[in-house]
C-alpha cells in the first residue's frame, strides 16, 4: 500500500521516521502537501477571511476537514503574530464588542437597546487591540473591555505613547504611560491624539464577521482576532510574500493542542 513519503534517521540510536510535516502543526496529516500548500494560498487571499465552507468546496474536501485546516493556520499566523516582543512607540488602544448578535423585531415599538447591560445576552465579548503605528497589531478578548487594561500592561512597553478614547477604564494607563486622549463626541481625530488605526483594525474584523463569516463563536473569536491582526499589519506585502509568510509561520509552529484531534473530541 503507497503512503506519503518518509524519511528515516539513519544514526543507530535514533531509526526515527518522519515526513515533511512531521512536529508542525500540520502533524498526522491525511492530504498530500500540495493541499495544504494550496489551502495556504487561497487562505492568504482572503482580504477579509475566508469561510471554511468556501475552502472546503475550493479544495474538494469535507467541511470538517477544511474547518480544523484553515483554524491550524489561523493559530500558525497567530502565534507569528502575538511574539513576546512588547509595543513601543505610539500605541492606540480601543475596545469594540462582536458576536451575540440578536435580529431586530419587525416593528419599531418593539424593539430594544441591545447595547444596554440589562439586554446582553452573555455571548458577546469584547476585543481590545493594541496597535504599534507602523508597527504590530495585538489583540486580546475578554468579557469587559475595562479587563483590558492588564493585557495592555502586559504586552506594551513604559516608554511607549499610549493613544485611547475617553472611557474611564483608560484612565488607568496614566499611572503607567504618556497618554493622550481624544474625545469622539467631538471629534475622530485631533492633531495630538488619534485612535484610526485601531478603528481600521475593527473595521475589518467587523466586515469578516458579517460579510464572510456571518457568525464567530466567542470560544474562537481569540483566532479570528489575531487572524485579523495579521491581515491588517500585511496588508501592504503581496500575495506571495503573505504565502511564504503564512507558510513559514505554519512550518515553525508546533502540532496544536486545540486542533488535533478536534473531530474525534467534539464527537
């Protein structure tokens, strides 16, 4: 019976086989290489994501199998994407809510603020971003987006300019950074402070959600955040330099805990 092909450690201790993939993420894998390298170059050009349901029919496979795929590369490109080195420079920082989406009633008298607290549901979370100007875009979801405040603290560095809108949850920062606030009641942009970069991140994440995607679940809304994040900071590369980047990310990146395995878990 032909399988795919291996290799052998050669050295008498060892004898171990492995394949091209072996210790990626893309570990025990089932499709020819190819597949993968095709999924890659079709996921990459995606400007605002691209569904796995779309994938699955582009590549011939089950949606199942094309679901865990572009999810492996998500959390590949992601992982690129969140390195341990922090944000300097000028930093904006802003929060925006997504998932838990409810359809309004038909007639006006009937429908209600879902924005208010009483209304949530639960299944909303918020995603804070942390975005370098002309630098990396970092993203983290919580229930709140006051809870964000500690992820900035995390990940930017003391001697960066912070950039933040008016909520009262920013005021923390101030113990900690040179801050500059502005006012959107008043007006986007000012000529001392700015929050475009952050917006111009939501903005694409929003259009993926309801354009592509049409519904993110709050348990992976974390990949879809970061997924996002590298999309905008690569935005200005080519195709093919998205590819070998892409590419590259998947090669370095570890067999996934959340992904392998996910089908034979879930059922």
């Amino acid at each position: 019976m032909r399988t795919r092909k291996k290799f052998k450690c050669k050295t008498r201790e060892c004898q171990h086989q492995f394949s091209v993939t072996s210790g990626t993420i893309f570990a025990s894998r089932k499709l020819p290489v190819r597949d993968y390298l095709l999924a890659i170059a079709i996921f990459v050009n995606g400007a605002k994501g691209y569904a796995a349901l779309q994938l699955s029919r582009d590549l011939d496979v089950q949606y199942k199998t094309a679901f865990v795929l572009a999810h492996k590369i998500r959390e590949a490109i992601g992982a690129a994407q969140s390195d341990n080195s922090p944000l300097d420079g000028e930093v904006e920082v802003d929060g925006a809510y997504f998932g838990g989406h409810i359809r309004p009633k038909n007639e006006a008298k009937d429908r209600i603020d879902r924005r208010r607290n009483k209304y949530q549901t639960g299944k909303r979370r918020v995603v804070v971003v942390a975005r370098e100007r002309r630098g990396r875009t970092l993203t983290f979801v919580h229930k709140a987006e006051g809870e964000g405040v500690a992820s900035i603290n995390r990940c930017v560095a003391t001697s960066a300019t912070i950039h933040a809108d008016e909520a009262s949850h920013w005021d923390a920062l101030h113990m900690r950074y040179l801050t500059k606030r502005i006012n959107h009641k008043r007006a986007y942009s000012t000529d001392d402070s700015n929050t475009n970069q952050a917006e111009s991140f939501f903005s694409r994440l929003r259009r993926a959600e309801v354009g592509t995607h049409h519904h993110i679940s709050g348990q992976y809304l974390d990949a879809y955040a970061l997924e996002m994040a590298w999309r905008e900071d690569n935005r200005r590369i080519s195709n093919g330099e998205q590819f070998l980047a892409a590419t590259n990310a998947a090669l370095e990146h570890p067999v996934s805990r959340r992904w392998k395995g996910y089908w034979q878990r879930a059922t």
